[in-house]
C-alpha cells in the first residue's frame, strides 16, 4: 500500500478522501488555492501545498502544479476525486510520466470512455442499447438541423466532453436549435475546453439509474449495483438512492443492467471505480448514456447498502492489489438517500448563493452520514461548485431511510448562505416521492404545484419572541462600554450585571 | 410589551407580558401560552411554549429557522412605524441588477439600443453557472454600467432600462 498520497480536490470530497487515507495511514497531502487556505481539507490533511491563485484554470486545473507539489511532498499516488483533472486522460498520463500513480482507470479507458461519442459506438459494439441519436459530434447547424428533423423534437444537445449537465440543452422545437446549439457549444467551451456538442432523441420522463463498477488491474471486474438519481435540476443530481424503487417491481432488472455495465466497461479495459450511466423509459427498458471514469458524487449511497469503502477500494487497487470481492459476495441490505447540500435559492431558479457560512450546526445520529466541506465562518467562493455537503441516510427499508433522512434535515442549520435544505423536506414529503415515483421530471412537476408549507403559528411565535427579546438584549448591551475582550468568562460576567 | 409583527407576508402581534405570550394573527389565528426562554448562541434560542420546545435561529433579512422550516419574520415597535412603504420602482426608468455575485461574460446590449421585454441583456457568471438577466420590460437600453469580466455583487445595477 501507499506511503503518501495526494489529494488533487477540494470541498467535501477532498476532506472525503483526507478521511480515507487516515483510515489507512497513509499520509495525506491536500492542494489549495488562494480561496481555499483556510478549508477544511487542508486543516485535516498532514500535509498541504498550495497550487496557485483562486481560479481553479490557475490551481486546480494545473497539471505541472499539481505533479511538481506530489513531487515535492514525496506522494506516490494521486486520488483526482470528480470534477477537475478526474477525467483527464492527459493527466493521467503525465502522472505515469512521472511515475506517480493516478487513482484511476487507465488513461486509455479514459479516452475512449471520454467521449461521450466515442463510448456510444463502444456501446453498440458491446451489444448495450443506446438512446438514438448523432454517433459523433455535430459537423454545424446543417447537420443538427437534419439530425433533429429525422429523430423527432424533442431533442437534447450535449457536450462531447460532458457532465454534470454542462453544455446540455433540451430542444423543442426547430426555431429554438440554433441558439440551443450556439449556448450548448459556448458552455461547453468554457466547461471542458472542447465545444463538441452531439444530439439525442429525449427520452421522455426517464429515470436515470447508474450502476457502479469496481475492477483491478489483473482482469476481475464486478459491479455493486444501482443508484436512482432520477431527482436532477438542471440536469444534476440533487437526491440519489440506492435500490432504486423501480427494483422492486422488477427484481431482475439490476442484474440486467449491471451485466450490461460490465460489458461496456470490459471493451474499454476498465479499472478502478467508474459508473455507467442509464436512462430508464417507463417500460423499465434501459438505454446507455455514459461512462464516468471516476468516483461519483453520489458514492456514499452504495457504500451505505453495499457496507464497502469505495475509496479503500480504489486505494488498493491502485496500488496494484487484486480485487478479492466477487460478484457474489456483494449484497445490498436496507435503503441509502443521499441530498447535495448546495449553496442555491430554490426559491429563484437554483441560483448559486456563494457568502459566509454564518451559524452551522450539523445533523448526527443513527443512520446519518454527512459528508461536508464546510464551517462556521467559512467562506463559501463563488469560484467553484456550490456543493458545500452530502447529507445521507440508511434506514432497513426505504421509508425509514426516507423519515430518517428528514428528521437529519431538520437538525441541520446552515445560516448565511442561501441553501436547499428546507427544499428537500418539501420534496421529501410529496406523495409521488414517498411512492418512489421518480422521473428527472420530477422537480419540473414539484415547481408546478408547489405550495409552500406552513409551519403553523407557534413556529411563528417563537420566532417573533425570539427576535423581540434578542433585539431589547441588544439594546441594553449596546448602551454599555464595549467589553471587547472576547471571552466567554467575562462575556458572562457582565451579562449578570445586565441581570 | 407589544409588537407587531410579519411573519411569511402575513402580520400580526405579539405581546409579552411577564412570563406569558400571546400572539394574533390578522386572519383571526391566536395563541396564548407561558413561555421560556434560553439563549443558546450568538443567534440560537431554545423556546419552550408550553412546554412545546422550539429552536430558533434568526439569520440576516429577517429569515428565521424554525424547527428545519425557514420563516421570513420582522417584528418593529409600533411606535416606530412610519406611514407608507418604500418608494415604489419609477415609471420609467427600471434598473437591472445582479441577482447574484458574480463575473460579467457577456455583454449583449449597448446604451441606446431598443429592447423588447424578456431580451437578454447580461450574461453573469458564478459557480460555473451562466445567468442571462433580462430586461423587465420593452424600452431603450439608457445605460450599459456592466462591462465584461467585471466582479459584480448581488444587487448592483448592471443595465438601466427606459
């Protein structure tokens, strides 16, 4: 196993993967940027070096940074996390250049899973159905306009270099493709370098289910089954499960779709964690969207039913052990919900809401996890993702998870910055949730009905009497000479002489 | 003591007397009980109405956590109240703002252009996320304050339409 390892993230899974290596003793090195000195990672980890200013293209995004820091701290691997240089086939090159490893499948697997294009023709190949549409990126206008008239509006514009809903437009109708085709290019460009934009028929209110794989380096390749993120707002996931409730009406359909995960991911000599995406019509028939070469946001669902540690796993592997699970040693046991805890206004459209965490206080207990990047004083930046934590839940069936889950949610404050939390109770709630039935239209449909619960008059009075008495201490307390000393002691002190 | 209060749009009044409270909603809804209070943190209170315990957490803007709900309550003296409101948006000059902080990416209007209602004006961007603010209403473009890659904070004028 690895002596030293660096953490090339940031956020709640840069502390995720901090955890893991002190698990496994193994020293830990973080990488920040200016914004990012005083986070968490780097407080946990052991080690830290700093990789350049706040913009992720001058720190984050920096290969020779990032490879010159693991250098200098001695580190024998690299774990990527998601996002960032994760899916960098490049990266994971000039780390084997530099004889570091990268946790990772090879960067060969990653090229030609990359693609969004090139992993559909590996599909067909492999004999894993496909959702119709262009097999390789749009030539111009012309070619997507005969495209779309031959499929049928609606249609999807996606990035080739793709993910997290990035450069992905739905196209109704032919007067709006144009400008669909011009936004999801320049988004594109400006998310992954590479404006390459392909064209699908919309598979209408599909659920999406992913399947996660696990494979070494001496051939063993196994799958630890599904998880729903059906729950998406702007094409990313917001709520993710593991079983999917569609598996209890169709019991076979796991290992359906898993043999079919594995096959894509064998003709692309796959290793290490990675997941293969799935939309899933309301015939329960499944279509292969895409590969993701990397661990998913959403893990901690499946290492919640499965009892596995992917990152162990990927840790190990990377280290050239032998996979020892076998397919038949993986079981799934009771029901695992994820939320992404985001800095967003559900109230207006999702918009990112960056600021200082101002009162933070965190859910625990049975069943909980929480995986946050987070602290009271934080400064969330507005130069990244809002991600600021997950917040899962295990329960022995689906509707304790789900109880479970907003019971923690209604632990949580997180004051200051405009957050999704309030926002998942509601969802929470709805009968159609409750019922597991899920579409990635779900959220559409929720805004069209919402009505915002009332949380009663003692709520209202207890918080009225809260403001009141607050307001009259402070009144009291300001018209007294500033103690400014800063301790609780004396802090106490004088609010007895207040008394 | 007595205040009025608005809580989620609606308003009414609490009045403190002693150890008791009682609050009036304008739609008729009313409670009355004993009450406790503890100051639990620089914005937390535990409150206990009749031995029902409530924590609280006032954030900024008059946002409240109740229990895992958010409220938006205000409470003011009566005897502070000032009659009318805050002046309403001008007739015709309407300012657009920056609904979050952010980078400008895009500038798609210049002063003096005309614009119809819903055209987009300025493209921010944060947290990899592109917002197109649109213009509220059809006009004249009287002022470009926006230039592009420019750090903007929620709430600054970025275009004035008139």
């Amino acid at each position: 196993m690895f002596k030293k390892v660096l953490v090339a993230n940031r956020g709640e899974i840069a502390v995720r993967l901090v955890r893991a290596l002190r698990e496994l003793d193994i020293t830990s090195v973080a990488i920040y940027s200016d914004a990012d000195r005083g986070s968490l990672a780097v407080r946990l980890a052991d080690e830290a070096a700093h990789v350049g200013p706040t913009p992720s293209s001058q720190s984050y995004l920096r290969i020779e940074r990032i490879l010159e820091a693991a250098k200098r701290h001695g580190a024998e691997a690299i774990h990527p996390g998601y996002g960032f240089l994760s899916e960098n086939a490049r990266f994971a090159e000039a780390c084997r250049a530099e004889g570091i490893v990268f946790i990772g499948p090879p960067p060969e697997a990653i090229r030609s899973l990359g693609s969004k294009t090139a992993a559909r023709q590996l599909a067909i190949a492999a004999g894993t159905p496909i959702v119709p549409g262009t097999g390789s990126a749009l030539s111009g206008w012309e070619e997507a306009r005969s495209t779309a008239r031959k499929l049928g509006y609606p249609v999807l514009l996606k990035a080739s270099a793709g993910g997290g809903g990035k450069g992905m437009r739905r196209v109704d109708r032919e007067s709006e493709l144009q400008a669909a085709l011009r936004d999801a290019a320049s988004e594109a460009g400006r998310a992954f370098g590479d404006n390459e934009v392909y064209l699908e028929k919309l598979v209408e209110e599909p659920r999406h289910i992913e399947i996660q794989i696990l494979g070494d380096h001496h051939g063993n390749l196994i799958h630890l089954g599904e998880r729903e993120c059906s729950i998406q707002r702007r094409h990313q996931k917001v709520i993710e499960e593991c079983p999917s409730p569609l598996m209890a009406t169709h019991p076979d359909l796991r290992e359906r779709m898993g043999q079919a995960a594995l096959k894509v991911a064998r003709a692309a000599g796959y290793a290490n964690a990675g997941t293969v995406e799935f939309l899933v019509d309301r015939d329960a028939n499944f279509y292969f969207l895409e590969v993701n070469t990397r661990l998913q946001v959403e893990h901690p669902v499946t290492e919640l039913v499965t009892g596995l540690d992917l990152v162990e796993w990927q840790l190990r592997i990377g280290a050239g052990e032998r996979l020892t699970l076998r397919q038949q040693d993986i079981s799934w046991r009771g029901s695992a919900i994820e939320c992404r805890i985001y800095a967003e206004d559900p109230d207006h459209d999702f918009l990112p809401a960056p600021g200082k965490i101002a009162r933070l206080s965190e859910p625990s207990g049975p069943g909980v996890r929480l995986d946050s990047g987070i602290f009271e004083g934080w400064n969330v930046p507005l130069d990244y993702d809002p991600l600021l934590a997950k917040l899962a839940a295990w329960g022995p069936s689906r509707d304790a998870a789900i109880r479970r889950l907003d019971r923690a949610l209604a632990e949580y404050v997180l004051m200051g910055v405009r957050n999704n939390i309030t926002f998942f109770r509601e969802v929470l709630a709805q009968p159609e949730f409750r019922a597991g039935k899920l579409s990635t239209s779900f959220l559409d449909r929720f805004f069209a009905r919402r009505s915002k619960p009332e949380p009663g008059p003692d709520a209202e009075a207890a918080a009225a009497l809260a403001l009141v008495l607050a307001a009259k201490k402070n009144e009291t307390t300001d018209s007294l000479p500033r103690a400014g000393s800063g301790s609780r002691w004396l802090e106490s002190g004088r609010e007895d002489l207040l008394r | 003591m007595k205040r009025q209060v608005t809580a989620n749009g609606r308003s009414g009044q609490i009045e403190i007397a002693g150890s008791r409270v009682r609050y009036a909603r304008e739609d008729g809804v009313e409670i009355e009980s004993g009450y406790s209070m503890l100051q639990t943190g620089p914005t937390e209170f535990s409150i206990l109405l009749d031995g029902r315990s409530y924590r609280v957490n006032a954030g900024e803007g008059g946002q409240v956590w109740v229990n895992g709900s958010l409220l938006t309550v205000e409470v003011f003296d009566p005897r502070d109240l000032r009659p009318g409101g805050h002046g309403s948006a001008t007739q015709g000059r309407q300012q657009v703002t920056a609904l979050m902080p952010g980078k400008v990416i895009r500038v798609l209007v210049a002063a003096g252009d005309p614009v119809e209602e819903g055209q987009g004006l300025i493209v921010v961007e944060a947290m990899k996320m592109q917002n197109e603010m649109k213009s509220p209403k059809s006009g004249r473009v009287a002022e470009v304050r926006a230039r592009p890659d420019a750090t903007v904070a929620a709430g600054e004028v970025l275009v004035v339409i008139e």
